[in-house]
C-alpha cells in the first residue's frame, strides 16, 4: 500500500505578485507574515517523520511531503505526481486551514484513499475536526505511531478503523471514539527518524514535568515524562554527524535535563565519540546545575533555551510556571559562566498582566541579561488550561477554531486598560530580540574554565572582532583551528570579518565564499548580502571599513525562504 505523509500549509499561499486567493481559502485579514516564515514553522513536525519511519520500516511504501510553505498550484502538482491509498495530515492549530483545504483536494483527487490527521490542535478536538472537515475519514489522537501501524495494516487487509484504539472515525452519520490508547513506555523500540532522513531537529523524550496552564503538552504526552535512552540518543547523533554529515542539532524536547544521569551520559558519550556536533536544547531553570551545565558546553551545546514567561512573581503563580525567579537567575548566570547563550521565551497577556507586572519583566531582563529573549502574547490552544477557562467563562465557544481564520488565538487576559501600552511595546521588538554578547573579559574567563574547548576560543576570537583587535582575534582563530575545531566555515567567516575591517573587502569575499562551501551558515550567507550591497555603493571609502558579524550564535536551520515548491524528504 502506498502512504503520503505531509505537513500541510496554513492556507492556500499564492506565489509573490500573484492576486490574492479569497476570503476563506487565502491569507486572514490581518497577519504578520514572519510568522509562517520562521524556522519552527517551516520544518515538517518530528512526530510526522517518526510516524513515516516506522511505515518505512514496516516495508510501506512512504512519500513525506513537506508542503508548509508550497504555492497552492504546486501543491495540487504535488498531489497528482504522488498518489497514494493513505494520505495522512499533521495538523498544528497554525495550520488546521490548510488541512481542510489540502484534504478536501486530496478527496476530489483520490476518491478512494483514505484521510487521516493527527497532531496536537486535533487531538484536543478529534470530533470537532471530523463534524467540521469533511475531507477526512480518521482522526488518530495522542502519540500516533502505533495508531497509525495499525490502521495502515488494517486498510491494507481491507479491514475498516472500527474500534481502533486512539482513533476517532466516521460511522455512517456519526462519529465515533475508539478506546485509548496507553503510550509507549519503551521509546527505543521506535525506529529513529534519523534512519530515513537527515535532520536538523531531534526529540529524545516526551512529556514535560511542568503543569503550565497554557501548554498542552500533557494532552499529547501523557503526565509522565517518557525518554529514549543514553544509548540511543547517542546512536541518532552519530548517524546525523557520520551518515547524513549534519552537525548542528536543535534538540527540541520539552524539557531536555529533566532526567540528569542521562543527559550527563549523552554528554560524555558525545565527547568519547568525538562527535562532531554542535547543539541546542530547550529546558527548565529548575531542571540544571554547574556538573550538568558545564558538561553541556564541553560536550558542544551552544544555546540553551528556558520558558521564563514572566518576571512577576505573581504571573508565574496564575499561569502555574513552576518556578522562582531567582533560581532562572542562578541557572542562567551559571550557564554564562562556561559560555552557553541563554535564550529566554516570555508571554505577556496572561490572567493578571498589567503595565506593572509587564515592568517586572522588563527589569528581569535588565537584571538576569540573556543572551537573547523573544516576547510571545498568549494564544489560547485547545486542549490547554486557559482554553477551557475562556470556554468556561463564555467568552469562547470550544468551536472557535473552525471561524477564526488567524494563525492562532491572541488574547489578553489581563488589564484591558495596559493592554494596548504593551501590545506598542512588543510590536516595536518582533522577533528574537540579541540583548547580550559576551565581551572578550568575560570570554577570557570563560577560557580559563575551558582551555582545550576548540568553541571558547572562537567565542574570544569573535569578541576581540567586535571590539576591533583583529591579531588577538587572529591568534585565538589559529588555536581553535589547532585543537581541530570542526566548523572551518565559521574560521573563514571571522577572517572574513576581520579583512572587511581592515577595508580589505577583496579578501573578505574570497574568504565567505571558501566559507560556503564548507557550510552554508547563515552568518556566512547575511554577510555575503552585506558584503554585496557595500560594494554596491558608488564611493566605499566615504562610509569607512564594512562591519560583518563573526555570529557565534546557533543556528539550527538555513535562511528562511518565499512560498516555493513542495519540500520531499529523500527516503534512505
């Protein structure tokens, strides 16, 4: 039997120039584009290729389709060039549009197949999903891949999904649920998605110990955290790094050091391997300490990422975070201490917020210094706490979704008269906001704790750049390079910064493009635009040497890209 997997896209998109598509079937109203064009929106879920792997394994044959960002005309194209007796949908809330829409082309062009979704916005509304999308025959709820084995092999004996545990079908005019189904307790008898595709993007446990009111992690998950193994984190690694050549990871648990032994164990394996990656991870302040942390950064973390969401003491308690400011202080200095970014997400617009308590979070900021924070207003999402208060409350129907035509549900739920105070002061700081770099004192420092850590001299190297002292930078570039540093891209590109402040703009070019062809980092790509538009301007020497960035940040992902053609993951 043939499957096509795919991630659709939030709307029907049209190419840049073309009109518009019409209300309903094309972009709402109101929107800011950026937000269909970050990262984390363009790649294909990881719970969608997990399910594809297994299908692969299982001797399926499998296309995975990621049509998140495709023109409407290519996916149609798409569609045509890969039939399949089973289509099967990852539906977010962002793009639950486009899930009616792709699945009510897949009905008039596949009669016969099968349509089935999953993911998080439908699993907290399966029955809603199928009253309202008549494009689709199944809902599969919750962590799917076993569900989705098993309805694969039912439709291919001829059999129907009737009494299919984690499935919501049709039954004649109705709907109908199936039982529950219990999780996997044993992650590692899944295959690895790594297996099949080369990926950016890895997930080694489900579940969070956290009890946020505007998560629903706990809906897809289950309250107990589940976790793959040392042994088999470390197997996925090494096949992104030896087999598919990928050495920058995003890892995108919940709560990735909410079992410490085995993070410390990943940590040393990463070493003893002498893998060559560099990562990120998302966490908990509650959750790391000094052995933990510093065996992170040797092992090649980068960045952390915590959920802040507040600096008010009494927004943490109504949004039930968890956590105390001090101990997000205490983990993100000693995080600073042995050179990790610290990267904080925080939510305005929670039950409470006022100029006040936003001002908390403001002096927070101020007071903690991350290396970068990003501002979020709080969305309501089915499944969620908050959801079903506002349900309670009346001032939502649990409908909503299936009028509302935006991305997501942006609420205020605090002082009505601050509101719009605060909604002028985020909109003038959109995006990932760069608070903090380390100095070079700081930096040397951070060498003294780290001296055989090939990144802790190119973090000084970057340093010395920015404040202009091209030999110290230079000297730090040749120890990096001596203790084998692996990302001789990014070597190129500090030279390259170098030369351009010393106006040598012949040797900074020659430098990014030996850089490119290493990697295609997406420092090396903005200072190669940079590059291009100074020497674009008729008299160079009158603004003085160009400034391009060393960019030790992380990247787990290249340059965001317009609606283009649909992205098919090569199967092994």
């Amino acid at each position: 039997m043939r499957i096509t997997l795919i991630y659709p896209p939030p709307w029907k998109l049209n190419r840049p120039g073309e009109p518009p598509f019409p209300q309903g079937e094309g972009a709402p109203r109101q929107y800011s584009p950026h937000e269909i064009a970050s990262g984390d929106f363009l790649k294909a879920p990881y719970g969608l290729l997990s399910i594809a792997a297994q299908a692969l394994a299982a001797g399926y044959q499998v296309s995975t389709l990621n049509l998140s960002n495709a023109c409407w005309e290519d996916i149609a194209t798409s569609l045509r060039d890969h039939p399949a007796e089973l289509f099967g949908l990852s539906a977010v809330t962002a793009n639950r549009r486009g899930v009616d829409l792709v699945s009510r082309l897949i009905r008039r062009l596949y009669p016969q197949a099968h349509v089935t979704v999953g993911g998080p916005h439908v699993t907290a509304q399966p029955r809603e999903t199928l009253a309202h999308y008549t494009g689709i025959d199944t809902v599969v709820t919750g962590e799917g891949e076993s569900t989705f084995l098993e309805l694969s092999d039912r439709l291919e004996s001829g059999a129907t999904a009737a009494g299919l545990p984690g499935c919501v079908w049709r039954e004649g005019p109705g709907i109908v649920t199936g039982p529950p189904r219990p999780p996997i307790r044993d992650l590692d008898r899944l295959i690895s998605p790594l297996d099949f595709f080369n990926l950016r993007t890895i997930v080694t446990s489900r579940g969070c110990p956290g009890q946020c009111t505007f998560c629903s992690s706990r809906l897809m998950w289950g309250r107990q955290v589940r976790f793959h193994s040392a042994d088999y984190v470390l197997d996925m690694l090494a096949r992104a790094d030896r087999h598919h050549d990928q050495h920058i990871i995003a890892i995108k648990d919940d709560t990735f050091t909410a079992h410490r032994q085995r993070v410390l164990k990943i940590c040393h394996g990463i070493q003893a391997q002498r893998l060559k990656i560099a990562w990120s991870c998302e966490t908990r302040a509650d959750h790391l300490d000094e052995e933990l942390l510093c065996a992170m950064r040797r092992s090649g973390c980068q960045r952390i990422s915590l959920g802040v969401e507040s600096g008010s003491p009494r927004i943490l308690k109504n949004i039930r975070k968890g956590i105390t400011l001090p101990t997000v202080l205490k983990a993100t200095r000693i995080a600073q201490k042995y050179g990790l970014q610290v990267r904080y997400y925080l939510m305005v617009g929670n039950r409470g917020e006022t100029w006040d308590t936003f001002q908390e979070t403001l002096d927070f900021i101020t007071a903690a210094g991350p290396n970068q924070y990003i501002f979020t207003q709080l969305h309501l999402y089915p499944g969620t706490e908050e959801f079903a208060l506002f349900c309670r409350q009346k001032t939502i129907d649990a409908d909503i979704y299936f009028r509302h035509d935006g991305l997501h549900l942006t609420c205020f739920a605090g002082s009505r008269k601050d509101s719009e105070r605060i909604g002028a002061y985020l909109r003038s700081r959109e995006g990932i906001q760069n608070y903090r770099s380390f100095n070079s004192r700081t930096c040397k420092k951070i060498l003294a704790r780290l001296p055989d850590l090939p990144w802790a001299h190119m973090d000084l190297a970057a340093a010395y750049i920015r404040e202009r002292r091209f030999a110290r930078a230079e000297s730090h570039l040749a120890q990096a390079a001596s203790q084998r540093f692996f990302f001789p891209g990014l070597i190129l590109n500090a030279q390259a910064c170098i030369a351009a402040g010393r106006g040598d703009r012949q040797a900074a070019e020659d430098y990014l493009h030996q850089a490119i062809e290493y990697y295609p980092h997406a420092v090396v790509i903005e200072n190669m635009k940079r590059l291009s538009e100074g020497s674009s301007i008729s008299t160079p020497a009158a603004v003085g040497p160009l400034e391009l960035s060393p960019g030790q940040g992380f990247e787990s992902s290249h340059p965001c890209r317009p609606p283009e053609s649909p992205e098919r993951f090569p199967n092994r």
